[in-house]
C-alpha cells in the first residue's frame, strides 16, 4: 500500500504511520479521529480517468487503487456499491429546481449506504488476522457489518439499542451475527462495544472510531461523478446522524479535486431531524468540534440518531470547508417525504433517507439552492428498513368483497 502513507490526526495534525496506531490519535483517547492520508502523485501515476473508464468492475471495488487496501487484497463477493443515480425531473419540478438527482444506495446487499463501510471493515479485519469483528449501530451499520461478514465466515457481534426497529434487528440474527440488545442510547452501545473490543481484542469497525470506515464511505462520492461524466453537482444533500457519511463524501471529492479529475467542490448540505440535532446548534452557534456536549434525542429517523455525534470534526468540516450549511427538519417532515420520493421516483427509502429531501425543500425555501443548481440527494436506506414508519404516510386501503358490485360501490 505504497499510495497511503500514513493517518493524520483531525484534532491537532499529529501523523503517524500506518504501523504506529491502530483506530484513534493516542493523544485525544477515543476522541481522536484520523484522516487516512494518501500519495496523489502515486495514485495518478498508475490509474486515470480513462483507465477507470475501461475498468470492467461494477462495484465500489473498482476504485481499489483509490483505497487502503493491497492491489491483490481479497475482497468480500457481495455487490457493494456503484448503484444506480436516478434523474429525478417530478422532484426537481416539486421544489421549482432544473436539475435534481437521486443517488440510491437502498439497492447494496444488505440495503443501505453502511455496506460500503463494512465492507471495507472486513477487508481490513481479515487482513489484521481478526477472529471476530464488532460495531456499536442504530441498525443499518450492523446489519451491513453482519451480512458483510458472514459473506466470508467472519463471526460478528452486534451492539444495538434496543428500542432498534425490528427489521433492523432481524437482518443482524438472520446472517448469523451474535447480537446484544443495549438497554440503552446508542452512544451507549457505542461506549460498550470500545470497552469489550479493547478487552477481548475483536477488530472494531465502529463509525468515527476506525479511520477506514469514511475511506469506504468515500466511495458514493467518486460515483456520483464518475456517473455524471465529472461533472460535478453543485450541491450533495446528506443525512447526518453520526457524520460519517457527510465526512466520507466530502474525503471523496477532496481525493478527485486532488487528483486533477474534478475542478471544484459541491457544497455539502447536512440534514438533521429536529429531535437530534446537535451538528446543526454546532454550526449555526459557530462552536468547533470539541466544545459540543451531548443533548437529549429522539426521532423517528433512528438512523440519524445521535446524542453527541462520533464523527462530528469531520462532519464540520465538510460543510464549512465546502460552504454548505446544516438543516434540521421535523419528523413530519421526513414521514411526508417518504411518499413524496416514492412516487416521483420509484424509490422506497427509510425515514433517514428520506431526510434529504425534506431538507432539500426546506433549503430551497430558505434561498440557499437557485433554480439553475444541479443538485443531488443521497438515499441512505431502504424504506423496507422500517415499513412501520412509511406506513403511518398513507392511508389504509380499503377492504371490499370479490365482486364487482362491491368495487363499484367503493370506487
């Protein structure tokens, strides 16, 4: 992996080689977050737009050399990524915008964004000689991480609060993972899952925690160019929960501005449910990273749930660094956009997912997306995640008996 040349501290710039640590910057405990740090010069020299043009591989793998991983590094079977970015004119036209996308990621594996993360975790894991891998989750992470790993026999144990939806819960004991209902907060599973991971020396694939999991996550952000011929959107709208993801795009696009591929950034807009918005008093209060202190939650988007975000320096920066801005929208709000997406797009996500769009519209009202922009929303979540709460935005169908008359009288 002569293109990696180390990690970088996000709190005070410390580097350290990639032998020398193994998840956070020992000088901040488990606050210290790093940044994989890459040769661009080394990456370029061996791989190009055209060479990835001609790549036959249709999966987030075909970015491999753009990742911390060895060239002949095995990879996990499961179809990971290069999904599908669907022009959405009937949402566009909704909100009074030319040109709006939706970037699907409900069609991975286990049907969320997190497989990309996890698998990347395991690759990491099985490279490290892990016996078990561990992550603390709201739900999509573990499910990702459990299906990841039993794709290559890697027995996983789960963390999970145990207010987690249901269907949540039954992907993570259907691919056979050991799983631990914590009568708790996420950030308590999260806490636990350190404390047990230090203890029993399981490989932890924990967001904001591992260094690797935003290197996975990266990977929509160089699809979504790659998909509009490097063309780069004006403006990405994200779900934010832990701040991960919004911290993984902003590394993506940074990688392909660094490499020459792209000549700008989009601004990245980072969406929060009102109940669980801590990212959002953060920057309209101006405050940095380290001076943010966990506040009471609760939202019906259990995947963007998070008291004290893990990933929260990342996620900052994303957004100043690009000139975005963070929004929160109610939980009415996302429910409503849950059809509204469906029947404009033919896509079904989950209440998170379903939160960049709400945050879109509420973006376009506030002045901060022109009509010319090019816009694109990134989905999450499938709605299958949590039938529970897309079914509460539509009315229950009536009921007639199997004749004519009877439909009739009813239509």
């Amino acid at each position: 992996m002569d293109h990696v040349t180390g990690f970088r501290c996000m709190l005070c710039g410390a580097e350290y080689g990639l032998d020398e640590v193994d998840y956070v910057c020992p000088l901040h405990g488990d606050d210290g977050i790093l940044d994989v740090v890459y040769d661009y010069d080394a990456i370029g020299a061996r791989l190009s737009r055209e060479a990835l043009a001609a790549c036959p591989e249709r999966t987030m793998w075909r970015y491999k050399a753009l990742l911390p991983v060895a060239p002949d590094a095995v990879v996990p079977p499961l179809r990971v990524g290069w999904t599908p970015l669907y022009p959405a004119p009937r949402l566009a036209e909704k909100v009074g915008l030319e040109t709006v996308w939706v970037k699907d990621d409900g069609v991975n594996p286990t049907a969320s964004f997190k497989d990309r993360a996890s698998a990347l975790a395991v690759v990491k894991a099985q490279a490290a000689g892990a016996e078990v891998i561990t992550t603390a989750s709201t739900g999509n992470a573990a499910a990702a991480l459990a299906g990841l790993a039993a794709s290559v026999g890697l027995p996983a144990v789960i963390f999970v609060p145990r207010s987690a939806p249901p269907a949540k819960i039954a992907q993570h004991l259907i691919y056979g993972a050991r799983v631990f209902l914590v009568d708790g907060s996420y950030d308590d599973a999260f806490e636990l899952t350190l404390k047990v991971a230090r203890e029993v020396h399981w490989y932890n694939r924990n967001t904001a925690y591992n260094p690797f999991m935003t290197e996975g996550k990266k990977t929509a952000a160089y699809e979504i160019c790659e998909q509009l011929d490097w063309q780069v959107p004006d403006v990405v709208f994200v779900p934010v929960g832990d701040g991960c993801i919004i911290g993984g795009m902003h590394k993506g696009f940074k990688d392909l501005l660094a490499l020459g591929w792209t000549d700008r950034m989009p601004r990245l807009m980072g969406i929060q449910a009102e109940g669980s918005s801590p990212l959002v008093q953060a920057f309209d209060r101006g405050l940095a990273a380290e001076d943010m202190v966990p506040v009471a939650v609760h939202t019906v988007a259990d995947s963007i749930c998070a008291s004290l975000p893990r990933d929260r320096v990342k996620a900052l920066a994303a957004v100043r660094q690009t000139g975005g801005a963070f929004l929160a929208v109610s939980d009415a709000e996302i429910l409503g956009a849950i059809p509204i997406i469906a029947q404009a797009t033919g896509v079904f996500c989950e209440p998170a997912a379903a939160a960049s769009y709400a945050g879109l519209v509420s973006a376009v009202d506030k002045g901060m997306v022109s009509a010319g922009e090019r816009v694109v929303l990134l989905l999450t979540g499938s709605g299958l995640k949590d039938v529970g709460s897309a079914m509460k935005t539509v009315a229950a169908p009536p009921v007639v008996a199997p004749t004519l008359d009877a439909l009739r009288a009813v239509l």
